[in-house]
C-alpha cells in the first residue's frame, strides 16, 4: 500500500514438550496501521499436536491506540482449541476449547522509562484464571 500500512506475517512452528507430545503450527496474521494512533492486528494459528494427530486452531484479535513513547493501550482477545494442557505431574487435559482476554497499558512517564499495567482472563472447560500484574519499565 502506499503508505506501507498493512504488514502481513507468515510463520511456521515446532514445539518439543517435556512429556511425550509434539507441536507442527502454521500461523498467518496481519497488522494494519491506521491513521495515527490506531493499529488492528490479527492472526489465526493452526497447529497439529501428537500423539493422536490432534488438530487445534485458535485466532486473536487485538487494537492499539496511542502513540509511542506517550502511551498504548492494547485490548486483545482469543479464541480457539487446545490439544494439550499438563494441569500435575500427572494429569492432562485434552482436546478442548479455550478463551483469553488482555488489556494492556502503558504510559512513558520519563523520556525512556514508565509504567505498565496488564489484566487478563483465561477460560477452559476446566478452569479459569484471572490476573493483573503493574510493573515499572526502563527502555535501554
């Protein structure tokens, strides 16, 4: 585009867990710069897990607004499938749907250094987690 506003990213993925299980992803996601100060990004993931050739695509959603050493603000939400997920030492789940939800804030206070304030959400079928985290950061 002319003013080279739409970023498109291809990857591809392999995961080696701790148990027995292996990842293969493919994912495609775009990003599109508008107008200052607005960015909308999204990506969909499609991943194959083994043993059992279990398929497990997810997707997310997500905007900025702000401008860089000012402020942001990023709302990004996703959905999809999981094929693994060690909850002990020995307990597994399998196969099942999942949800996250994350708003982030940052705000420069001095020339490279400010204060970031995250809050997510994270449901499954089995159990729901929620949290925030504040923090300081220093831009080297």
């Amino acid at each position: 585009m002319s003013r080279k506003q739409l970023i498109t990213t291809v990857g591809f993925g392999y995961y080696e867990a701790k148990d027995q299980h292996r990842d293969h992803s493919f994912f495609v996601g775009t990003t599109y710069y508008f107008d200052k100060p607005w960015i909308l990004e999204s990506g969909v993931r499609f991943n194959v897990s083994h043993p059992g050739n279990v398929f497990s695509p997810s997707g997310f959603l997500a905007i900025t607004q702000g401008k860089n050493k000012r402020h942001y603000v990023v709302l990004r939400l996703g959905y999809g499938e999981e094929a693994y997920q060690l909850i002990g030492p020995t307990s597994l789940l399998s196969d099942f749907r999942s949800q996250t939800s994350t708003i982030r804030w940052r705000k420069w206070t001095g020339r490279n250094w400010g204060i970031n304030w995250v809050a997510d959400s994270y449901v499954n079928p089995y159990y729901k987690r929620v949290g925030s985290t504040l923090g300081v950061f220093k831009e080297f």
